[in-house]
C-alpha cells in the first residue's frame, strides 16, 4: 500500500473529494514526522507505538568484500505493533 491508496481509501469512506483526502492524509504525516522530531512517542491504539530511539555505534561488514566499515551512533525510528495488529 502506498500513500495514493491511502487517499483513495479515505475519499471512499468519508465521501470528501479527493484533494481534501489528499490534505487530511498529508497532515497526519507531517504532524506525525514533526511529533519523531521532537523526540515524542506516537501511540495509535489498536495499531502499534512509533517511538525515536538512541542507535549504538558500532562496526559493520561489507557483505560483498569483507571490509570493516564503521556505523555511528545516531537516532532511529521504531515501530511495535499493537497487540490487535499483532493477532491478525
């Protein structure tokens, strides 16, 4: 599923034209990279947890040639499913 499906499904459900789908569907994206951002936690009910978390420096391995490449510490995105997600 990409983004152009996810306003069509909200054009098809609420009855709005497919602009303002479009907006709606913009919004919450915006509002939910602005939210990681910041370092906030987005909890959706039913559906999972977005959290920012602290990434660990290390060292990894070109899988090809075997070479030692250093990987620094830095910021990630993770996501934990709800636990109705979870069951399907």
């Amino acid at each position: 599923m990409v983004k152009a499906d996810l306003v069509n499904r909200v054009t098809e459900v609420s009855n709005v034209p497919r602009v303002k789908a479009a907006l709606a569907v913009d919004t919450i994206f915006e509002a939910m990279k602005d939210a990681l951002k910041e370092g906030k936690r987005i909890e959706l009910r039913g559906f999972g947890v977005f959290q920012v978390r602290d990434r660990k420096k290390g060292i990894g391995r070109n899988p090809k040639t075997g070479v030692e490449v250093p990987i620094s510490s830095g910021k990630t995105v993770r996501f934990k499913p709800g636990k109705d997600l979870r069951e399907i």
